[in-house]
C-alpha cells in the first residue's frame, strides 16, 4: 500500500518551480575546511518537461572562498524559503489558538560543477538580468554597462548544480480547524503582504 502524502508536501513539481520563481534569491550552503560556508545568491531554475527543477544556476564572487569550497567537493544544499509570515491568535474568535508561523519552503540536495568560460558566465548574468529586469519601465539591459560587463565577469564565477534530491515542506493552514482557517486567512489579508494569503489559498482549494 502507497503511504498517504504528507498534507504539508508539495502538490505538483509546479509548486517548486513556482516559489523559486517568486523568490529567486537562495542559500547555498557546503562543507569546507573551516566547516560550513553559505552564501544567499539569486537563482535561475532548469526545469525539465514533466515541471520538475534539475538544477539551478548562479554564480559566486571568485572572492568568495566557498569557491574553493565547492572547487574540493561540489555536495551542498539550497534553501529557499518563500511566503512566510506570524499567525497570531489575535485574529481569532477562539482565544485557546496558539501563535503560529505560516510558510513555504524547500530544500535541495545538489552537486555544483563551477564553470569558468567567459562566455559561458556572460551569458548566465544576462539571462538573470533578464528575469529581474522584464516588465520594468525603462527596464534596464546588461549591455547598459559597456565595457565594464566584460570586467565584471572576470570577477565572477558561474555554476551549475544538478538536483540530486529534494524535501518541500508547505505548512499553510491544512491543519487548521475551518473556523480558525477563516479567521487566519481574514487576518492575513488585511496585512500589507498578499504573497502568504495567496498560497494558503493555493494548498487549501474550495476552504474559506
């Protein structure tokens, strides 16, 4: 008999790709010499045909000494974590509920291989200016910077980090009691921040 899915797991590979699209910006974090080393880097997910990420790319400064971190030993993990935000009992007509915290998260195992072409690396910080960049008025363009684009990219190094596992855990209100979930989801719209409310929406079809 298949084991019932967790109610926090993800519920499509469209899920992952979906928050590391709204949230580029991830830690990378490996074992070096000097024990573990991170860095918070934008992203740029693969994705294959079925939805799933198959890697990520980035690049680090050639200062950073993660580098030569990863140049001994490409194992480290990703960590993104996406809608998040404090539930407070405050909101609810039951006063018994306990404070909680609502979130989107996923962690990834990888293997990074570093890639030094100039090119290779020029394309890379195009393409993700490209993303950050779309849809902006008067958006701007990595050719912008003339001649110092090619000395940027001497001081950068890419990477490419093949997906070898993945864990995704998405608590978002699936374990609420339906009058609590209402009464959360009432006190999170009324908060400046959409991107929470939206999700527990997104785990929680046909609730509230």
């Amino acid at each position: 008999m298949t084991a019932a899915p967790h109610r926090f797991a993800p519920r499509s590979p469209q899920d992952l790709a979906d928050l590391a699209r709204q949230q580029p910006l991830a830690w990378i974090c490996s074992a070096g010499p000097a024990g573990l080393v991170s860095t918070p880097l934008p992203l740029v997910p693969r994705v294959a045909s079925d939805g799933r990420i198959v890697a990520v790319e980035g690049h680090f400064a050639r200062s950073n000494a993660q580098v030569a971190a990863l140049r001994a030993d490409g194992r480290a993990t990703v960590l993104w974590l996406g809608a998040h935000g404090y539930v407070s009992p405050s909101w609810m007509a039951d006063r018994t509920q306990a404070p909680t915290w609502n979130y989107a998260s996923a962690q990834l195992q990888v293997d990074v291989r570093l890639v030094e072409e100039p090119d290779a690396i020029v394309a890379h910080l195009r393409e993700l200016a490209e993303r950050m960049e779309t849809g902006r008025p008067d958006a701007w363009s990595i050719d912008d910077m003339g001649p110092r684009l090619a000395q940027l990219a001497q001081r950068v190094i890419a990477f490419r980090a093949v997906v070898l596992a993945s864990h995704e855990k998405y608590k978002l209100g699936q374990d609420e009691r339906d009058d609590v979930y209402v009464d959360i989801l009432a006190g999170l719209d009324a908060q400046p921040d959409a991107a929470l409310p939206a999700w527990m929406r997104r785990f929680n079809p046909g609730r509230g």
